[in-house]
C-alpha cells in the first residue's frame, strides 16, 4: 500500500517555480529543487517525474495563470481600460526581494523555446492571449474616446505588451522602481488621446 504523502503540494510547487524562475532551467539541478522543496530527489520523482515533466507542469500552471488575469483586465468600465493597462505595467512601489525575479513565462520562452516543442507552443499561445486582451482593452479605450479611433487596436496591444516584457528585463537588470514606472506611464500617455488626458 502507498504511503500517503507528507508534504503540501502546493507549497512544493511554489518552491520549485521559485527556484527555476531564480536560476533558469538548464541552472537548476535536481539536487537545487530537493534543497529549495525540502523533498528527497525520489520524493520529488515520485510525486512529479523528472525535472522536464517538473518544468512543463509548473510551466503550463503558471501559463494558465497568467491568460486568466488577463482575462480578468478585460472586464470592467471601458472609460478605466487604459487605467487597468497603466497597472498593468506598472511595479508595486514596495518590491522586495521577489521583485527581481522576474516571469517565468519570458524565462523559459527565451531558454526552451528554439528546442522544447511543448514549452514553445504554450508560450505562443500565452503571448497571443496577451495580445488579444491587450487589443480589447484599447478598443474600449477607443469607444470610451480615450484613444485615437483610427489607430489600430491589435498593433498598440502587441506594443503594449512589448513594453511590459521589456519593463520585466529592466526590472531584473536592477533598474529602480521610479524608472520603472515612469516608462509605464509614458507608454500609456504616449497613447492617450490628448483630450482626454485633460
């Protein structure tokens, strides 16, 4: 009869993305996730096979995560879409430790995309969620006159989305939260019909 297990799941779960999202796939060993789960190396192979198998459940959950928020941006008043877009790009004030991390979709997209199938297809499939959330929001930014009716919804989606990857980049480089959101800002303004910005 199995043993039942003795650990939380989640947890451990939580504990690995942290650990790859720090060190990247290929800089982390089976020996980093038992030190970083607190789980033996058969624990771990036992409980979620190898570390490929390990990576692309993680991955494919925090995939998941990221196209339900962004679901989630596209819901509310259409005269606030540029406001949830603002957030969006912006970087909490109070960052701690975690701030630097960074995504684990950009990370493992910019490592295992050109070799792991399975790891570029979800990718893909993520961005193409971003983009699309993206443009709906500048359509209703459109219809709520905040935005220039003429430009093209799907293009500033795809630049806005374009923006947050590059903020991700700096803010793992060290540059600080200010420069950070003075960025987001301009990118927003930079899109913002002037009217409505009186």
């Amino acid at each position: 009869m199995a043993r039942p297990r003795t650990f939380d799941e989640h947890d451990v779960v939580v504990a690995a993305r942290r650990r790859f999202t720090e060190t990247g796939y290929h800089g982390t060993s089976v020996e980093d996730l038992s030190r970083s789960t607190g789980l033996s190396k058969g624990s771990l192979y036992g409980a979620f096979g190898d570390k490929e198998t390990f990576f692309r459940r993680i991955f494919e959950e925090y995939c998941a995560a990221s196209d339900q928020s962004a679901a989630a941006r596209v819901e509310g008043p259409e005269d606030q879409a540029l406001d949830r877009l603002r957030d969006w790009l912006r970087s909490p004030e109070e960052g701690g430790d975690d701030s630097r991390l960074g995504c684990l979709l950009a990370k493992g997209t910019a490592e295992l995309a050109w070799t792991d199938e399975v790891i570029a297809t979800r990718s893909l499939a993520t961005f193409e969620m971003l983009f699309d959330s993206c443009r709906q929001l500048i359509e209703q930014a459109q219809r709520a006159g905040l935005v220039d009716p003429a430009a093209d919804p799907a293009v500033l989606g795809q630049l806005i989305v374009a923006t947050h990857r590059g903020l991700e980049a700096l803010t793992e480089a060290g540059v600080d939260v200010s420069t950070l959101n003075r960025i987001a800002d301009a990118a927003i303004d930079s899109i913002t019909l002037t009217r409505a910005r009186g």
